[in-house]
C-alpha cells in the first residue's frame, strides 16, 4: 500500500511551479501581509519540495511556517504535526445503517474538527425511501424537522479511502497519493488546483477549496497535521483523510466519537481482535460501486 516518490520531471515540476507563481504573485499583489504569510514564507512556500521528496529538516521548517502563518492569519497557536503511520496499521470504517438516524452530528463534529469552511463539507448524509435501491434516488438535502422520518433510512458517504483509487492515478503531478496506513491524502502546497481528481472520484468525496476558510479564532482546532486539517491555501483540493492527526495517536475519529447512536466503527483492518474484522467476518456488509473496481476500504451493513 505504499506509493513511491513522485517521478523526477523536470517539464513537470516547472509547470507546477508557473502555475502555483502566479498564483503566490497574485496573493502577494492582492492580500494584505500576504496573506498571512511574511514575504520569506511566500518565497520559501513557492520552492518548497514534494512532502515524500523533503528530508526531516526540510520538514520541520515546513511545520514551523504553517504555525508561524495561522498566527499571523487567525492569532492562533496551533500545532502542526508530522505524525507518520503506525506499522501494521491499515484503516478501514464500517457503518451500520440500521442505527443511523440522520442526525447529521457526524457532518458537524468532522467540520469543526478539520477547520473546514462553513460552506465546505466532507461527510454527506443522503436520505433513502425502503424499498429502493441506488443513489439516483436519493435525498441530499432533507431538512425535516424531525429525523428518522417514516420510512427513511439513511446513509453516510465520504472519502471511501480506496484501495484502487482513480484520484490518485488522475493527478497530474502526484499531489495525491496512498499512505502505507491506507488513508489517502494531499500534499496541499503541491496541489495547484486542476480539479483532474475530483472528475475521476465516483463517490463525489473531493472538494474545491474556493476561498480561505473564513473563521473565529475560537473556532480553530489547534490540533493539525500536514496531510490533514492544517489551514489549507485557496485553489486546491481537499478530502476526508480518516482524521489523520487523531487516528495516528490512536484515537477515534471526530465523526466517529460524535455519532450518538454507535453506527460508525472505525479500526485497523490487520488486527483480526478489532470490533472492525468482526463486522466484516460476521455482517453482510456491502461497499458502493463495488463494480468500479476501487476497493473502497468503506462498508455498510445491517443488523438483520
């Protein structure tokens, strides 16, 4: 489940760093202290190296400049960590929709968690008639004032962290790539915002990123990750990466611990004692778009 280093392309990375110039020069043109960003971290920014091609220093300097840039844009200390997978770790995630009630608690917890734009959501919760089968007949946008409604059922979706992933194969400069955990992610400072990914993800669990996220200083998790929640720049790609800056310490994450009726399990698929491999051993479980050919490395069952 490991992915190599991107291909040393010397046409490619010039293209990458034109596009990602105009778009520091337009910053630097149009925002006030560059956008929270002092000129030195502009410059420093715009010849940064791959994520998997930095060493260990180059990193660590990369770190220091996104908390050094959130102070200045929020007046937040935050904390940007490296934390890498855990060996013999493979995530997966399993939902029983018998439990679910369309609460959307999961939806908020993964917002505030993963400092997303209030216009920006990883987790869609659809609405489902019994009876029926496929997503065509879905309701993305139910807003009763009670829910479950009567003959409703309801389904979670998010990034399916695919073992086959069509996102990762569409990016045309590896911005996006498999962890040897499992968890897809995103170099955000490598990603210049083709959108190619998006295009090429069946479950429609990509996001655009058209602005800064707008927010409070109270409204900031401190608590990031490089590949996950950190303050992302404008013009580029985002996704749900299985809260990463908590799952890599060993705890849950946010939509996990926030669903109140227990339908989300989450755990590592290698260990055959994980509440996990028991669902996939003992359920009837089923993935979606399973003809794709992605290996999603997301199920949903039933209790009967």
């Amino acid at each position: 489940m490991s992915s190599k280093p991107p291909a040393d392309d010397s046409a490619l990375q010039a293209r990458r760093r034109f596009l990602k110039g105009l778009a520091a020069g337009t910053a630097v043109a149009a925002t006030p202290a560059w956008g929270g960003a002092s000129l030195g971290d502009v410059f420093a920014d715009f010849f940064q190296k791959h994520y998997q091609r930095m060493t260990a220093e180059e990193v660590a300097a990369a770190l220091e400049r996104i908390e050094r840039k959130a102070k200045r844009r929020y007046d937040v200390a935050i904390e940007c960590k490296n934390t890498p997978p855990q060996p013999g770790v493979v995530y997966g995630y399993a939902i029983n929709i018998s439990k679910c009630r369309g609460y959307r608690d999961c939806v908020h917890a993964c917002v505030e968690e993963n400092n997303l734009s209030r216009d920006t959501q990883y987790i869609r919760v659809v609405e489902m008639e019994e009876g029926f089968e496929g997503l065509h007949h879905a309701n993305h946008y139910y807003d009763h004032e009670l829910v479950p409604a009567p003959g409703k059922y309801y389904l979670p979706m998010q990034c399916m962290q695919c073992d086959n992933p069509p996102c990762v194969k569409a990016c045309p400069i590896e911005a996006t790539w498999q962890e040897p955990d499992g968890i897809v992610v995103v170099d955000y400072d490598w990603c210049f915002g083709c959108r190619y990914c998006m295009t090429a993800c069946p479950y429609q669990a990509r996001h655009f990123n058209w602005g800064n996220p707008v927010l409070k200083p109270d409204e900031i998790n401190p608590d990031t990750h490089y590949l996950g929640n950190r303050p992302r720049p404008k013009g580029v790609v985002e996704k749900c990466h299985f809260c990463i800056q908590r799952t890599r310490e060993g705890r849950q994450p946010a939509c996990q611990e926030a669903c109140p009726t227990g339908a989300r399990i989450f755990g590592n698929l290698l260990d055959p004692h994980s509440e996990i491999r028991y669902v996939l051993e003992h359920k009837a479980v089923f993935r979606l778009k399973e003809d794709l050919g992605t290996e999603p490395k997301f199920w949903y069952f039933r209790d009967n």
